[in-house]
C-alpha cells in the first residue's frame, strides 16, 4: 500500500522519536512517502529575520536545529551545507524581497526533512524540483499536471523501497523557491498524495484529529470520526488549524482520504473523505475590527448578525475581544444535545 505520512512542526519537535519509528514500522509492508514541516516556531523565526536581517535570530535558528539533530543522534553536521546557504541570503541577489524571503522561509523545513532523512535512512528531495508553482510566492499554487510528471523519480523511490522525505510548504517557480502559505506542508502532502496516486495521506500532529470546536479553547469539544470534503473545507476556510484549505480543497478533487492523528502513541482519530459522521463543527477566526464563528451542520438561533451561509453552515459577526467565550457559550448549546463520542476511533484503510 502507498502512503504519504505528513509530521507538523509541534510533533516533529515533541514527539521525533515516536514519529521515526512510525514510519520505520509502515515501512515495513507499504510505500512511504514522508512531508516535515519547520519545527514548532521556526517559520515565525525566519519571517521576523527576512524583516530585519538580525544575526542574532540566525544564530537562535541554527543553534536550535543543531541542538535538536545532536539531541536525536543525529550529526549536527548533516545542518551545514544549509546553515552555510542561509547565512548568505542577505548577501545574495534576487529581483525582489518578496523572492528573498521566500527564499529565506523555505529553510524551516529543509533543516527538519535534512534531519529526518538522516535518522530514518531515507532519501532527502529538494522540493522546487519536484513541486512546479505558480509566481504568486508567499502562497504560491501547485501546477498539478507539471508535478505529477516530475514526481515519477519519487515513485521510482519508493519502488525500490527507499523513503523519500520532503520538505513541505516549498515549490519552485522558474529557478526561485516559493512558499506555499501558511499550512502549506499540509498542502504538499496533498500534492505528493495526488501525485503517487496514494492509499491515504496521514497527518500527524500533536492532537488526535478534527473536533467539534477548538480543543485548546473549549474544554467539552469532541473528536469527530468521520468529516466529509466539504465540512472540512468550510471549516479550514473559517479558521480550523488542523489542515490548510488548498489541502483540502485538492484532496477532495482527487478523492484523497486524510486520516487525521496523533504523532505520540500513533493515536489515529479522524478520517476526511465523502463520509461524514454529521456532527456540528464550530470554527473561528478574528479580524479588524470583529471576529466571524461558522457554525457547520448545525444553525443556531442567537442574535449575532449573519455575514454569509450555504447549504449546511453559517457565519456570524462577533465582538473581537469575546470572540473565544461566545465560540465557547456556542459549543455548550449546540453540542449538548449529542452523545457523548468515543476519545478516538480506530479507522481502517482498505
């Protein structure tokens, strides 16, 4: 069976050993394609120094990887090459800033996939051959057709049983790297998913799936087996974390499952397909100067002015500042009503 196994940046940095060793049991009877992401704050690190050109937050970043190889068994060695390229980015000619800092931001997960190969043996791609973009760097788009004939040396790969590791959220554009967005290793695996024509794209995180709200702000929120395309997409559209909506979006066109789970203990919980197992997913995001909740399977009465809706979800406008107490208040009527769900359940990929 072929799979692609995607690890955020929050497991990558907690949970390294338990997401090596998964890949290195799948390894065993399947195809395994693997997408990192930047290690849990990293991006944030770069953007801040493509902004102000501080040596001192290039130091923090190459002594942050370096300590995290050497923590792992990995030679800090393995980081050089690239440690040395990033250090030149300022002294380097590009045509504009916005093609250096997407230069400059692609280094994230170029450190994690350098790492990661290393420690599980496989094989490190460099992205911007592989995944073909559109200009719009910062949030660039996939050229679908191009990639997929360009991913053929990534599915001879995986045939002759070695495991490719990418690095997510990067593509290139004529013989510049773009980024593809927040979220956008989320996107990558999706592409690499499409592209190997893959059983199922894992992503592994800190969490164990898709909720009903929020987990980290709603207390009572529960885990959601099964979540159609569609939910998902509105859901990511409107301010859910777990996956970026172009992930989604391309997922659903191809009808590729997302299997959604937990990087410690290999704790899977949610599945995204045509399925849905009708439960109300409530979302949020804030803006200047209000913050929007979308309810989805569900269509609360309240007094919040209505913003937009479609066939099976709906978006209010809120108070900026009690935007998370009001999504809370919201969980507690609406969720109330429904059995209490299972903490996990087990899917099968058949």
């Amino acid at each position: 069976m072929r799979l692609v196994v995607k690890f955020g940046g929050s497991s990558l940095r907690h949970d390294f050993h338990d997401a090596v060793q998964l890949v290195k049991m799948l390894r065993d009877e399947n195809e395994i394609a693997v997408v990192v992401s930047a290690l849990k704050g990293i991006t944030d690190k770069l953007e801040l120094l493509s902004k102000t050109r501080d040596r001192k937050i290039l130091k923090s970043i190459l002594l942050d990887y370096a300590s995290f190889a050497k923590k792992h068994g990995i030679d800090p060695d393995v980081i050089k090459p690239l440690s040395r390229e990033l250090s030149s980015a300022f002294s380097l000619n590009f045509p504009d800033d916005r093609i250096r800092r997407d230069f400059i931001l692609s280094f994230g997960e170029l450190f994690s996939a350098s790492i990661f190969a290393q420690a599980i043996d496989g094989v490190f791609i460099e992205p911007w051959g592989v995944i073909q973009t559109d200009g719009n760097f910062g949030d660039a788009e996939v050229d679908i057709a191009k990639t997929r004939r360009l991913f053929t040396r990534i599915r001879d790969l995986m045939e002759d049983g070695k495991v490719p590791v990418i690095p997510g959220f990067i593509g290139g554009f004529k013989n510049f790297r773009t980024t593809l967005g927040r979220g956008g290793s989320d996107y990558t695996a999706v592409v690499a998913g499409t592209c190997l024509r893959a059983k199922a794209v894992l992503i592994m995180s800190d969490i164990e799936g898709i909720y009903t709200a929020d987990p980290k702000i709603v207390r009572d929120a529960k885990l959601i087996p099964f979540v159609s395309y569609d939910e998902a997409l509105i859901a990511s559209k409107f301010g859910m974390k777990a996956i970026q909506w172009k992930a989604v979006k391309l997922a659903s066109e191809n009808e590729v499952p997302l299997l959604f789970g937990r990087t410690k203990g290999w704790w899977m919980g949610t599945l995204v397909s045509e399925r849905s197992s009708g439960m109300p997913i409530i979302t949020y995001r804030v803006e200047e100067p209000y913050g929007i909740i979308c309810v989805i399977n569900e269509h609360p009465e309240v007094s919040y002015e209505v913003i937009s809706e479609g066939k099976n979800w709906v978006t209010f406008k809120v108070p900026r500042e009690e935007t998370k107490k009001i999504v809370d208040e919201m969980h507690r009527r609406i969720v109330e009503k429904y059995l209490p769900f299972a903490k996990a359940v087990s899917v099968a990929i058949t």
